[in-house]
C-alpha cells in the first residue's frame, strides 16, 4: 500500500517556490527556522508521534538519536527509506535545511 504525506497548504507552496533557490538558501533565519519546526511537528510528528517521541516511526528525541551519525540521519531524511514509509524530502528540503533540522533534534532543542 502506498503511503502519501500532505503538507499544510501555505508551508508546502512556499517551499515550492523557494525550490529554484537550490543552495542559496545556507543561513536559517529565525523566521524559516519556525518554518522547519512547524513542518517538523505536523508532517515529521504524523509517523514519529507530535512530541516527537515515536509513533508509526521511530522517536526523534535527543536521546533516541544519541550516537547516531548526523550524516546518516541527514541521508534519511533526504532520501527517504521507502521499505519503511518514510518519503525523502529532497524535493522539499534543502541539505542545509535538514543538516539545521538534525542538529537541532540531536542537540533536544525542538520546543
């Protein structure tokens, strides 16, 4: 069975239009980091669970990723593990803007 995400409407379209900037985009800005955490908690909180302690997918607390290379985490994210429901995010999701994600969950300063 084939598993579809939807992103929230607003979040979705301005990320599509910010698709043609590619790596420009290196700095997070405090406006865009809220952009991250948003999608973090609604799509990435729909299969990990919304406090981001686990659900359909594994918990992304600091804890549960201690010892866990960033790259490898950022290579899942990007790429998606499909034997597992997990859709990669390279369409959407920029390396830097993944990198800023990972850091942040292996760091627990996700509010």
């Amino acid at each position: 069975m084939k598993r579809t995400v939807q992103i929230p409407l607003l979040f979705g379209l301005a990320l599509l239009m910010r698709a043609g900037m590619g790596e420009a985009w290196a700095d997070v800005s405090a406006e865009q980091g809220e952009q991250l955490i948003y999608l973090l908690r609604q799509d990435c909180g729909s299969c990990h669970g919304m406090t981001l302690r686990g659900g359909l997918g594994p918990p992304l607390t600091r804890e549960a990723l201690a010892g866990k290379r960033t790259d490898l985490l950022e290579d899942i994210i990007y790429y998606g593990k499909p034997e597992l429901a997990m859709p990669g995010w390279q369409g959407l999701l920029s390396r830097e803007e993944i990198h800023w994600l990972v850091e942040r969950l292996m760091k627990g300063e996700v509010p």
